[in-house]
C-alpha cells in the first residue's frame, strides 16, 4: 500500500483508489431451481507426498449457508486457499457463478467477490483497525475514497469495533481479532464469504454473537461457506453441510442427519474435546 498519510476514522483520506475496473460479472443460469454462486469441479492437491485433496467436487447455492466439518488436517483450509487463489489446484475447476476462474490471481477473485477470514488472525498489525478494513474496501472491493471510508465505518458498527477503530491490529485481543477477520472481509463487500474457524477459542456469549452477526450478514444475501469445530453455532446458521476426511468429501447434506450419521461419528471417533457435540 503505497501512502503517506495515516488513514483515521473521522479525519480524511489522501489517496486516490478509483484506479480500479469494474469486473465482469456474467449470470449463470439456474441449475435445478437453485443458482449455483460457486462450484468446485473434481480439485486435487498435493503437497509433496501428501494428497491434500482427491477429486473434491462441490458447490454453494446463491444464498446459502453452508458449513463444513472435518478433522484436522482434512484439507478444510485447502479448499478456501484453492478457492480464493491462495494455493493453485493441481487439476479441477473453479467457477464463480458459472465462470472460471481457475487461474484468475487471488486480488481478482477478491474483486469478483469472494472474501475470506484466516483461521488464524493475521491483520496488518502496525496499522489500525480502519486502516484493516480500508486495504479490503479500497483494493480489495477498489472502491473509491469516499465510497471505501464510508464502507469501512458502516462494517466498524456493524461488526462492535468502531470503538477501536485507531487501536493498532496487532494489540487486539483474541475475539477483537476475529471480528477484524470478519470486518476486513466484509469490508470487500462479498457476495461469497468464506470463514475459516472463526468461532474457535470464544466464550459461548462471544460465540452467540458471532451466531446472530453471521445469520444478519446471510439476510443480507450474502452466501456463506463456514468451516467451523464449534458444531452447536455451525448448525445454528447452516442449512447444508459437508463432511470432509483425507481431502475427499464423505457426506454432503441435512446439518442435522449428518451430525447423527454413523460416517461422522467414524470419523471423529477417539477425538476427546466437544467438536461434534450439537448443543
Ligand atoms: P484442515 O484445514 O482441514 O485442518 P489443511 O487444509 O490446512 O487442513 O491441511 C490439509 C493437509 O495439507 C495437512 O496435512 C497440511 O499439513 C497439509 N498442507 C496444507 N497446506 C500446506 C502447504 N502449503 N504445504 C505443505 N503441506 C500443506
Ligand atoms: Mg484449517
């Protein structure tokens, strides 16, 4: 980001983002009454010897929330690096509302709307929590100056961080860090937003309103993949789930009937903390 000046919410903003082009955003048609916003065609990944994921086929409908469970290591992560463009699949496709976009760099998927949290918090920690959320609005989204501040304050009320917005990123505590996860991202305007074990390491009250601030940004249309060990808040928001083990997909449907199947509790079985356990 090259700057000079410091962005504070309330002052003004000295740099000019309008650089940016409006992307092409082509319809798809609807696929069996249900418009597809993402697919994932037959993906495989490997690192070295390890096979991260095999032939992973898997898609999100227009509006829909959708979790996805599965142990450590399971290649969860993976799937949202490959998507967002992060990692590069060795073979499979990657379609946003019927386009490819296999090889499109990830700033580009961004503009496309797709956006992310990382499982594990890594703001831009010398800058403050506006200037967090500014990076998503202004070159993430590549709104204007005026349009991208205004984005920013809206999200900072929206997500309870407006109090902080000059409070450097890298002092903020554990779920601050997770809202500023959740903020940037939002911050890009999305209409695919991906999270990445967001409501890990809260407390229930935390992970309540983390619930109810999911389900708000879902009325608002947004389409969600949620992976989440947090099962009770993952079925609270979701309407379908997929199981994932060995970076292959072992069950895709009900949240509920899954959390039930024998499949699942195979998996999990021996794994002694509550990650399977519904409230
Ligand atoms: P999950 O999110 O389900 O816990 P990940 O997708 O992070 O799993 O990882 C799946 C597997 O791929 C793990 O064995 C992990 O160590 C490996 N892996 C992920 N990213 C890389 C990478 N960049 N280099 C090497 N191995 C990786
Ligand atoms: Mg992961």
């Amino acid at each position: 980001m090259h700057r000079k000046s410091r962005y504070v919410a309330g002052g003004s903003a000295a740099a000019d983002f309008s650089w940016r082009s409006e992307p092409d955003r082509r319809p798809s048609a609807p696929v069996g009454g249900m418009r597809k916003i993402l697919e994932l065609d037959g993906i495989s990944k490997r690192f070295g010897a390890l096979l991260a994921m095999e032939n992973l086929s898997a898609h999100l409908n227009e509006g829909e929330a959708l979790g996805v469970i599965g142990p450590n290591g399971s290649g969860k992560t993976t799937m949202f690096n490959i998507i967002t463009g992060i990692t590069r699949a060795d073979s499979g496709r990657v379609f946003l509302e019927g386009t490819e976009i296999t090889r499109l760099p990830a700033f580009e998927r961004c503009r496309r709307g797709i956006a992310r949290s990382f499982q594990i918090p890594h703001p831009f920690a010398g800058m403050t929590v506006f200037e967090n959320l500014l990076v998503g609005a202004a070159f993430g989204d590549g709104k204007p100056e005026r349009a991208a501040y205004d984005r920013c304050v809206e999200i900072l009320r929206e997500t309870g961080l407006f109090a902080k917005s000059n409070v450097r990123a890298g002092t903020l505590t554990l779920l601050d860090r997770k809202r500023l996860e959740l903020a940037r991202a939002l911050a890009t305007n999305p209409r695919v937003l991906l999270l990445d074990e967001i409501a890990g390491g809260l407390t229930e009250k935390e992970c309540r309103l983390l619930v109810e601030e999911i389900g708000r940004i879902r009325e608002r249309g947004v389409s969600i993949i949620w992976i989440e060990h947090v099962v009770h808040a993952l079925l609270a928001v979701v309407d379908r789930l997929l199981v994932i083990n060995f970076g292959r997909m072992i069950d895709d449907g009900d949240p509920h009937k899954i959390i039930a199947s024998r499949a699942v509790k195979d998996i999990y079985m021996g794994q002694e903390d509550d990650t399977i356990q519904p409230a």
